[in-house]
C-alpha cells in the first residue's frame, strides 16, 4: 500500500474508548482505523501492578452493547480480566484494529491531518485520541533532591512487593493507588510510610450498598462538567481512596494505621538527607472527612427521596480520621530504619508527545472544550472531561455517542463551527473548519 | 446572587482579584516586607509600610511599628510581645481573616469569632543544651476557635478547614521556606 494511505478517521489507542468510538463511527458508516502501540488494552496487559483490581463493580463495568456476563456482578475484575473483557469486545466489534502500530507524529495537513506511525503513514479528517488518561507517569520535582542511594519507582513501574529492596517503603500519595500499594506493601511485611496530602476518603460501602451504586444512582457520576461551579478544581480532585478487593472492605488512612503503616502530611521537602512532611496532616483529614459526610448527607436525602430507605441499611457515619498526635515532619534517607524505597503515587498525566498540533496550555495539559480539541480532533476519557464518569470504562458511552456526532457533522461539512464551541478555532486559515 | 449578610469581607472584590490574576499571573506575585531596627537589649522595633504587588509599588494607609523583646524571665525589659509569640499574632490574624472571608462567601453571619492558640516549645533548643531530638522552634501550635455563628458545628468545621486550606501562615508554618541572611558591615 502506498503511502500516505487516507482515510476519513484515525483512533489512536485499541482501550475501551478507541474501541467504542470505533463502533460509533462503523455504526455511521465511517471509515476508520484504530491504531494500537502493543496489543489490545495494552496498558491492562502491561503497564499495571500484579494485583490490581477495576474500582467499579462488576455489573457497572459495560461498554455499548457489551456487558459483564459472569457470576459475580459485585465483584471487581483484575486487570488481567479486563485485558480480557476489552479484547472480546474488540473481537466481537471485528474492529479494524492495527496492534504494534505506535503513532509517532501527528501533524496538520491541509484540512486535515498527517498520523506517522511505526508502519507506514496516513492522512485523515477525523482523529480521536484514545490512547489514555494515564499514560505519562508524574513524578514531583524534588524526586530529583533524593539521596542517590534512594531507590525511587512510580506506580507504574511496581509490581509487587517482591521487586522492592528490604527497609522502609515511603509511599508518596494517598489516592487510591497509594493506598493500594501502602497496604498491599505493609501486608509483605515491610514497614510503610504514607505520606498523605489533599485526598478523597469513601466507604467501599455505605447502607449496604457499594458507593459507586449510590453515586450512580444518584446520577453524581453522570453529572456534567458545564454544572460544576469550579470544573478545573473538579478536574483535578484526586481519585477517591478506594480498593476493590472480594471482600469489598474500605480502605482508608485510618484501615492503614490499624495495619501499622505510618501516615505523614504531604512530602514538602528534602533537606540534608531527610524528608519533611507538612504539618497540615489534621487538615487534610478534616476536609476529607468534611467532604465524605456531606456527601453522605447528600445520599441519604436522596435515599428518602427516592423512598428506598426500607431496602438499605442504617444511616452510617464513620469515625473521622484522626492523626496520630503529633504526626511525624521528617524522616531520614538511606540510613538504618530510614527510607530506602520511595514510591511515587503521585498520578498520571496524557501521554500525547506525538500530538504536534499547537493544542496545550502553557503548562503541557491539553487544551480542550469538553473532548473537543481542534476541528475534527477529540480526546476520550479524561477525569471529568464532559461528566464525571468521562474516565470510568461504562462512561465512555454517552461520551463517544456525543463526540462522535461532532465528529461526523465536521466530517460532513455540516456548517457551524459554533458546534465545536466558543474554545474551538481553527490553527490558521491554511486549516479552516468544515463551516 | 446578591449578599444577604455581612461580616465585613468584600468577597466580590476578592472573587473578582482571582478571575483577574488567574489572567494576569504577573499582577499576582507580592512581596511583603519589614525593617527592624534594635533597640536596647534583645528590644527590637519593626516597621511595617511598603510592599510590593498588582505589578506596583503599593503603600499600607499609615506605617505600622511592633516592638518585640523577651519578658522578665528572660532577665529582660519586656518592651514588647516575643517574637515567637508575633508568629503566633500573624496565624490568628491570618485564619481569622480566612474563617470570615470563607463565611461571607458562604453567607453565614458572624457574630463572634475568637481564637486561643498555645505553641510548646523547649527552651533547651535555643539555649543550646545538647538534648537529642529538641529543637529552636515551637514542638506544635494548638489553635482553638469558639464561634457564634449562624451555622451548624458541621458549617462552621469546615469554615475553619477551608481557612487553613487557604492561610498563608498556616502553609508558612506547616511547610519549609527557604530563608536566607544576609549582612553588610557599614
């Protein structure tokens, strides 16, 4: 085939949202490829720790047309399972999926744009970026002032506890990644620190209930971002401390201390060989569970409302956290009973290096408006990108459904660049809008 | 929505500063500065006046002068308050503001705001007494507020966690900053 080969629309990423917008678009008749650097769900197979469950329960975990189909719909899949889950759906799609095809450069060209990849060249009018919220490991700076004797690794590099030197394990981020890893970590007998800033504390269960079928009954997740009073803060609120586990247990600072991991304010500094945690500890606490009981409030309301109180359990409130007094705001590097490991639970962010369009803010985050990102080019899957589900698997449904009818509109010239938003303009007039 | 009540807080303006300097980073960088001139003994007396912000050279009303020294104990005059005692000054003054901004915002009237704070501190630190582990500085602050507002206890904890969130001391004292000194014999 010569190149460039053209086509009417380029998916970068065969993950549950690539592949959903590949039906949307086949479902319209539009041509398509989906371009995938490893195999399907490649970051599920490859990129995650050994034990690392989904946060959503099983019966919550669908895709369009597509749903969990085994025994235990209250249970969480391995990242293994849903390797497996996303590949059926693919194999079930018949997408048209080109696996071990890393895109390289993406570049505009004329009224449309120029996708190189590692075999072979394309121009399309339509590209969606499906490769990922949490591609791009993010690492604080002052990982750079740690003692060289420090082994430093982020989350996306642990597997388990088995690859860590012996000694204390410093644990940096109280998501729930960080969490995770404190207790899976602390369970192999290691001592653990946690070092804890602004975080989202929940009950895996509430009345009874899991807390992802209180917020999605309550239509919390399906809320949209255009509602929220502050979407950049929205957009950046940590994951929520949870864990899917068959026990369907809570995990939160206070789960960890009872297992004797150590919790400490945010990691702030490094100085002469020691780490300094911040003294704001209490506070952190106290917002979280502030947050935690007025959403709780929030459900029960709507638990009333609803009329469903019979059918649950009692009104709960959990206890709040309270540091150990006083918590601790240094520990040595290196040394006997120090940190020898540190890991970075410190989030991820897009990894779109290969995106040459001039899209990002001044701080490298992609400049969007609600996934719409130039003429003819939309993101997928973003934290909060158009509701809060936007990044969950089952949220990819209303989000591709909505984009993919911007999509087809540019593809057809419908006019109206009004559709992409007051945020979206053309790069230049060598690149006007379908309008 | 237009303010019902009032604690004295311009949050419009405050509201608005934030939309502006989110626009204009530039504007938004200040710096706040002292003098202090000895006096006698460990008596010192710092004037406050100018800084520095919104890209210009910005005037208090009037010049402030605080007067710092040890109490009697310390076999001193006692000309004033300790200096560790002012950063205790500058926590309250500086959360107390947040608790009534936070609250005007949130429409909850005040009727009464008022703060205990207590910092511990060994005394072997600044002396110099080897003693593993003591510090110059405080070991902890306690601050304690009593509020009469119209809030529920829930209301008025998160005024006090908001505040904190947001207290340029707080962050000041919870976190390091780096200081430097330096001095030019004249």
């Amino acid at each position: 085939m010569t190149d460039p080969r053209v086509i009417n629309a380029v998916i970068v990423g065969a993950g549950h949202n690539g592949l959903a917008m590949s039906a949307e678009l086949a479902r319209h008749g539009v041509d398509h490829v989906v371009l995938e650097r490893g195999a399907v769900a490649q970051r599920w197979r490859a990129e995650r720790w050994d034990s690392m469950r989904l946060l959503t329960p099983n019966w919550m975990t669908r895709l369009p047309g597509w749903h969990y189909r085994g025994d235990d719909p209250h249970g969480f899949m391995s990242a293994a399972e849903t390797a497996a889950f996303i590949s059926s759906y693919a194999a079930q799609l018949a997408a048209p999926v080109r696996t071990h095809t890393a895109v390289t450069a993406v570049q505009p060209d004329g009224a449309a744009y120029r996708v190189d990849t590692s075999r072979g060249t394309w121009r399309t009018r339509l590209l969606v970026i499906a490769s990922g919220a949490y591609g791009k490991p993010r690492v604080p700076r002052l990982a750079a002032q740690l003692p060289p004797g420090v082994a430093q690794l982020h989350a996306a590099q642990y597997r388990s506890p088995a690859q860590l030197e012996e000694g204390r394990v410093l644990v940096v981020g109280a998501s729930a990644t960080g969490l995770q890893l404190a207790q899976e970590i602390r369970r192999s007998g290691r001592p653990v620190t946690l070092a804890a800033g602004e975080h989202v504390r929940l009950p895996r269960l509430y009345r009874g209930r899991d807390i992802h079928w209180w917020m999605h009954e309550a239509g919390l997740l399906a809320q949209r971002i255009e509602d929220e009073e502050d979407p950049a803060r929205a957009r950046r609120l940590p994951s929520p401390q949870l864990a899917g586990t068959p026990e369907r247990a809570t995990l939160d600072l206070q789960t960890l201390r009872a297992e004797g991991v150590e919790v400490v304010g945010r990691l702030v500094g490094v100085r002469d060989g020691q780490a300094q945690f911040s003294g704001s500890l209490r506070n952190v606490c106290a917002l979280a569970d502030l947050k935690m009981n007025r959403l709780l409030d929030g459900l029960d309301s709507f638990a009333a409302r609803r009329g469903l109180d019979a059918a649950l359990g009692p009104v709960e409130r959990f206890a709040p956290t309270l540091p150990a007094a006083p918590p601790k705001l240094m520990q040595a590097f290196g040394t006997a009973g120090a940190f020898g490991t540190v890991i970075w639970a410190t989030g991820f962010s897009p990894d779109l290096d290969w995106l040459q369009l001039p899209v990002f803010h001044a701080d490298g985050s992609l400049r969007h408006d609600r996934g719409l990102v130039a003429p003819g080019v939309c993101m997928l899957g973003l934290p909060f990108m158009r509701r809060r589900q936007s990044s969950f698997i089952h949220g990819c449904e209303d989000d591709v459904r909505e984009l993919g009818a911007l999509l087809l509109a540019h593809l057809r010239g419908t006019p109206g660049r009004r559709r992409w938003g007051a945020d979206i303009q053309p790069f230049s007039e060598a690149m006007p809008t379908s309008g | 929505m237009t303010p019902t009540i009032d604690n004295g807080v311009n949050v419009q303006a405050l509201l608005g500063a934030r939309e502006a300097l989110t626009a204009q980073p530039a504007a938004a960088r200040f710096q706040w500065r002292a003098t202090s001139e000895w006096q006698r003994g460990t008596h010192s007396r710092s004037t406050i006046e100018s800084f520095h912000g919104l890209g210009a050279e910005q005037k208090h009303r009037q010049p402030y002068r605080y007067d710092t020294d040890h109490p009697e104990v310390f076999a001193a005059a006692d000309n004033g308050a300790t200096p560790v005692e002012m950063v205790l000054v500058g926590l309250a003054g500086c959360l107390t503001a947040g608790i009534a901004a936070v609250a005007q915002n949130r429409q909850i009237a005040l009727r009464s705001v008022k703060a205990t704070l207590e910092a511990d501190m060994d005394l072997r630190g600044i002396l110099g007494i080897d003693a593993a582990g003591v510090r110059n500085g405080f070991e902890g602050i306690r601050v304690h507020y009593e509020i009469d507002a119209d809030a529920t206890q829930a209301q008025i904890d998160a005024l006090v966690a908001q505040s904190q969130k947001r207290s340029a001391v707080f962050d000041i004292l919870a976190n390091p900053t780096d200081v430097s000194v330096s001095a030019k014999k004249v």
